[in-house]
C-alpha cells in the first residue's frame, strides 16, 4: 500500500530546502556566508567584508618582480633561485595575507602573519591590523588603472581605493589606506559613505550607528558629547551637523501621521 510522503506535512519553515537556504546567511550581519571573508569568522563587530581578486594582483605583481630582475639572471643566475623559491612565494603570501571589513567601528584592514625574505620563521612578520574611523574620514576614492609601469611597460591591471582621514599627510603622497585590486571598488566606496553619513549598509540589520559618537571609554561609558553636539550644548551648537537631520526626521514623521489620519478618515 502506497502511504503519502511525511515532506508533506512537514512545515515550510522546517523542511531540509529552507533550513539549508537560512544556514547560508549570516543571522548577524545577514550577509550571505559564501560571501562572507572566514577569516573574520563570527566576529559581531564585522558587519561586511570585502574581497580581494588575489589572483588577478598575484598575476601583476610577479610581472613586475620579474620581468625588472630579468637582465640580472644573464650575470647572476643563482638570482632567479632566489627569486622563484623566495620573492615569488612572499608575494603571494602577502597578497592572500591581505583582508577587508567593514566594522561598526570604520574600515579594518588586516594584513595576516606572513613569510618573507628566506621564507625562516625568524623572517615572518606578524599580524598587522588597522581600523580607520568613520568619524575621521574625510574622502574615499577609486582610481581606475591606466598606462603602464615605468620599468618593461607592464599595464597597470589593477583598481586602487584610497582612504584619508583629517590627520592623513595627503601632502607627500601618502594615504591613510591604498587598497588594490579589490572585486568591487565601487561597492565598497558606496557602502563607506553610507556608514559615514550614517545610513547603514543596505541589507545589514543594526549596522546603522551614529558616526559622531565617540568610542567607548572607561568603565563601558560612552562620551557625553555625542549627545551635547546633538542637542547644541557642544562644541557643534547650531551648526551641529546631527540637527538637520532631525529636523528631516520630524519633518517625515509629521507627514507619515498626517497620511495615516486620511486613510483612518477613509476607512471609517
């Protein structure tokens, strides 16, 4: 005797198709987990990370390793050992090394314990980590690739994001971040000003946070002055640039309790 399947009476909610389709996305940043960098792990300050097209910067960086060292390997030929066994694997250790968030903090950047030189463990270099704060930011640009390098006209392959902060030395040249060759430059650029103007990340649920706030301090209590700024008491007073925004937010919500009285008129 035929006897039905149990799957049919089995809730939608708790069949294998639907428990497979929530174990994929993250429950704190709802971000899809394929997506998600696993070196950040279940981080729940991480709200979004970033990638790095690894293959495409390995690939350039050797060309422009090599192809200058290429004249040397004619008079010196233990040099292209020394470059295959050593420069050749630092490089693309160092590249895979590189990581990129979006913290509820401003941007982490970490360059993971990497080989260098002989590739010894004497020679390692540790862990280096870097937050910048949204607050402090004051410009996030790309720079598309263009022309090649001075050295065997290698083409420049790879988009470059630069971060500065006010206390950057933008001056000589330098950047707080220069970041290259990374997947989506423009999505990561778009997701920064929407932190830094305190939006939140779309998709994100809690990643809305207020950029003036200062960090935590003390005992766990956060600066006085975040609310002073709002509320004309700091240094902000009138100019404070928290009170327009809630002069729009009242402003929306006049105009949502005005709507919802119509349609209470209409349906009564």
């Amino acid at each position: 005797e035929d006897r039905p399947s149990l799957s049919c009476f089995t809730p939608p909610a708790f069949r294998p198709s639907s428990l497979a389709i929530i174990a994929t996305v993250s429950p704190a940043t709802g971000m899809s987990l394929a997506d998600r960098d696993p070196f950040f792990g279940d981080d729940p300050d991480v709200l979004k990370t970033y990638a790095f097209d690894y293959e495409k910067i390995i690939a350039f960086r050797r060309k422009t390793l090599i192809w200058p060292e290429a004249p040397f390997f004619i008079c010196c030929p233990w040099l292209i050992c020394t470059a295959y066994l050593c420069e050749v694997p630092n490089v693309e250790d160092e590249v895979r090394a590189q990581h990129l968030a979006i913290t509820k903090d401003g941007i982490r950047y970490v360059v993971d314990k990497h080989p260098t030189g002989c590739r010894l463990k004497i020679c390692d270099e540790g862990k280096i980590s870097k937050t910048v704060p949204f607050d402090k930011l004051t410009d996030c640009d790309n720079q598309e690739p263009a022309g090649a390098e001075t050295i065997c006209c290698i083409d420049r392959v790879l988009h470059e994001t630069t971060v500065d902060t006010a206390s950057g030395n933008r001056d000589s040249g330098g950047h707080e971040l220069s970041l290259q060759g990374l997947v989506d430059p423009e999505g990561f650029k778009r997701d920064v000003w929407a932190m830094k103007r305190g939006d939140g990340l779309e998709g994100v649920p809690d990643s809305i946070v207020p950029v003036s706030m200062t960090r935590v301090e003390g005992k766990g209590k956060a600066s006085s002055s975040y609310m002073a700024n709002i509320f004309g008491g700091g240094q902000g007073g009138s100019d404070s640039e928290a009170l327009p925004l809630l002069r729009e937010h009242n402003q929306l919500l006049k105009q949502a309790v005005g709507y919802l009285k119509i349609i209470a008129e209409k349906s009564g």
